[in-house]
C-alpha cells in the first residue's frame, strides 16, 4: 500500500521524486573538473574554429572583396577636384573663385 502511495505521488509530483529514493548515488568529488573537461574542451575548440571559419567566409573574404572592387576603378584625382568644387577643404579654394 505505501510503495503504491509513493508510485503515485512521484507520478502526480515529479519533483518529488528526489525524496522517495531509498539510496543517493556518492558525487563525483575527484578528479570532476578533469573529467568535464576532457568531455568540453573539444567541443568547445571545435565550436571556436568553426565560428572563425564561418566569420572568415561570410565576412571578411566579402569585404575584401568589396574594398578591391571599390578600389579598382577609384579615381583620386577626381574625388579631390569634386571635393575641391563642393568647397569641402578650407587650404584649397574651388576653382571657379
């Protein structure tokens, strides 16, 4: 009769299930952190080199590419005379004064 009463209060109260075991299972005290580590280390390099790959691919080389691009057919000459014309520079006067 009791053992059914603890069935059905683990099964209507799962929570309390922690207080109905007979016998705790002993922590780990020795050697936890090595072992943790041993399991999350490489996951975690492994997470960090492919985050570094997909950052690489999806926006450096982009950029890279953008920045030479951009640069392949830029005229400095011509963005100073436009600049010069706009009245940007105070040292260098528009042509037209």
């Amino acid at each position: 009769m009791l053992r059914s009463i603890r069935a059905a209060a683990v099964l209507v109260f799962p929570c309390l299930s922690r207080y109905f075991t007979m016998s705790l299972t002993k922590p780990l005290m020795r050697g936890l952190l090595a072992k943790r580590l041993r399991f999350h280390l490489p996951i975690a390099f492994v997470l960090a080199l492919s985050a570094a790959a997909a950052f690489k691919f999806a926006v450096a080389d982009p950029r890279k590419r953008a920045y030479a691009d951009f640069y392949k057919n830029y005229d400095s000459m011509k963005e100073f005379n436009a600049m010069r014309e706009a009245g940007v520079f105070e040292s260098v006067r528009p042509s037209g004064e």
